[in-house]
C-alpha cells in the first residue's frame, strides 16, 4: 500500500506539472498573440496618423481655394474612433469637393505652352509685362474643357481677352479661358470636368490661335502650371505674381 501510495503521489505530481507546462505554454501563445495584435494596432494607428496629416495638409489647401467640404461635428483628442470617424466623413463628401478643382490641362488634344506665368516680353510692344495666365497654342476650333466641376460666370467680349469664359469652382477659385473662337455653354449653366465649354480661337489681344488660360483665388491670379500637373498643393508654393506690374491678357 505504502508502495502505491507513493506511486499515487508521482502521478499526482507528474499530472501537476504537466497542466502547469500546459498553461505556461497556453499563456506564451496568448502573450505573444496580444504582443502581434498591439503591433498591428500600432501600425494601423501610425499609418492613420500619416494619412491624417496629408489629409489636413490637403484640406487646408482646399480650404484656401475655397473647395473644401463642411467638417463633421465633432473633435476630440486623436484616437481611432474620432481619426476614424473624420476620414470616413471626408470619404463621403470630400470626393465631390475635390472634383471642383481644376485639374489637368483644359486642352486634350495636342497642344503647346507658348507663354508662362508672371513677367514675360509683351508680345506686341516688346516691354516686361506681368501675364496673368498660360497660353497654350491649338488650332482654331480645337475643343477646350472644362478643368474641373462648376458653374458658369459668364461668356463675353472682354478688353484684352476677346471672347471669354469664366467658370466658378465654389466661392473663391475661378478659371478663365481667352481668346475663344465659340463658346458652347452659357451663363447659369453647371458644368462637370472635362465637359466640352468652348473652342480656340484668335480673338481679342492675340498674335496667333491659343487658350489664354487662367486660375483665380479671390480675383488674385495663381500659377496654373500646378494646377495643370494635378498638383494644387504647390500653388501656395508657386505664389502670386509681383502686385505692382501691368496686366496685359494675350
């Protein structure tokens, strides 16, 4: 008896040990199972914190330009409910501000830039002249779209310009297009990206057939070059032009 007795107590030992390895083991998978899933939510948060930071950078952008959705009603410190919450707000409504913006050349068939942004020699008197715009040379007729979504100002004879038309991109942006030879929308009119407007021409101020193309905030005229590569970020960059210098279209 004795002899079982003490045989009893090994097993009975054995059996503890082998469930003690059991929940040690069983706690080492647990562990290094929350130490993966917090390396994950680490990662995750990491890459919502980039992606916010380029989110704000880009919507201050918008904001400038004058394009940007409402926020949603709510703040907070950073966490993911409230990061989470703010992206999913801008998911929805952001898309549709972000059409607004005139992106990408207004020509889509070939053409060439003749004359950039800021000081240039007037073409037609020979002196340093501010230039409001890009002039990019098409033959007459060749289709011009719009640049982004909007609405239409107005399509008229204007000192300089010729024949111009003037969509607005919300409150603050508008583009201008000169020295139209036709105009296919009109005043009132919305219009989406990439819509036919409008048609070369050689009118007004012009040695030759070419879009006069121009980006405004707030009647202040912006570098459209930016605009044209599909990078508004770098309009802020590029600056205005110098304030005190004649305005002259062509």
């Amino acid at each position: 008896m004795a002899l079982v007795a003490g045989l009893g107590a090994v097993g009975l030992g054995l059996g503890w040990q082998l469930r003690d390895r059991a929940m040690a083991a069983n706690l080492r998978q647990r562990e290094a199972s929350l130490r993966e899933q917090r390396r994950q939510v680490d990662e995750q948060l990491r890459t919502l914190q980039a992606f916010r930071s380029e989110y704000l950078q880009f919507r201050g952008t918008l904001q400038r330009l004058g394009t940007a959705p409402p926020r949603p009603g709510r703040g907070g410190p950073l966490a993911f409910g409230p990061l989470t919450q703010e992206l999913a707000h801008w998911n929805r409504h952001g898309r549709s501000s972000l059409r607004t913006i005139p992106l990408g050349p207004p020509i889509i068939e070939p053409y060439s830039l003749s004359s950039g942004f800021g000081y240039r020699a007037d073409p037609f008197w020979g002196v340093g002249a501010r230039h409001d715009g890009l002039d990019l040379t098409a033959p007459i007729g060749t289709p011009i779209v719009a640049a982004g979504d909007g609405r239409v100002v107005g399509c008229s004879v204007e000192d300089g310009y010729g024949l111009m038309l003037e969509i607005a991109h919300g409150p603050k942006l508008r583009t201008r297009y000169g020295h139209l030879d036709s105009c296919r929308v009109s005043a009132g009119q919305a219009v989406r990206r990439g819509q036919l407007i409008a048609t070369v021409g050689n009118s007004g101020r012009s040695t030759g057939p070419h879009l006069h193309y121009e980006v405004r905030l707030l009647d202040e005229p912006l570098d459209p070059s930016p605009f044209l590569r599909g990078n508004p970020l770098a309009a802020g960059r590029d600056g205005h032009p110098p304030a005190a210098a004649e305005r002259l279209p062509g």
